[in-house]
C-alpha cells in the first residue's frame, strides 16, 4: 500500500483537522504534506508513492512543528 493510500484511508478514520481552513483535511492537502515531508512514518519521511512498512509502530504529522500530532 502506498503511503498515499494509506493517509487517505486513515483521514476517513480519523478526520484530520485541515491547515488551511475549516473542517476535514482534503485529499489534495493530504498529498502536499506528503509532498511537503510533513509525515514520518516508523522513522522515515515518505514521499506520496511509497510504500508503506507495515506495522506501523510510530506516525507523526508536522514533526518539526511546536504541535506535533503522534499517532
């Protein structure tokens, strides 16, 4: 699965909060954090079509940021 895929999957779940306005997080925004290496994945920043290393033991969203988001 790629790790588009699985943000994608994980927002219908989770519902994301967006950055740029009010409301859900949309798949277009998701793609440019990914694009953005806004996403760490077990460690690594993927880009959009990688795959994924499952299980996933550790996700952070902005990990530079003052609010990180661990999930």
């Amino acid at each position: 699965m790629s790790c588009w895929d699985f943000l994608k999957e994980l927002n219908d779940v989770c519902h994301f909060m967006s950055r740029e306005r009010t409301g859900k997080a949309s798949n277009s925004e998701l793609k440019r954090w990914l694009q953005n290496k806004a996403v760490e994945i077990n460690g690594k920043r993927p880009s959009f079509d990688d795959e994924v290393d499952f299980p996933v033991t550790r996700m952070a969203l902005f990990p530079k940021k003052n609010r990180v988001t661990l999930m």
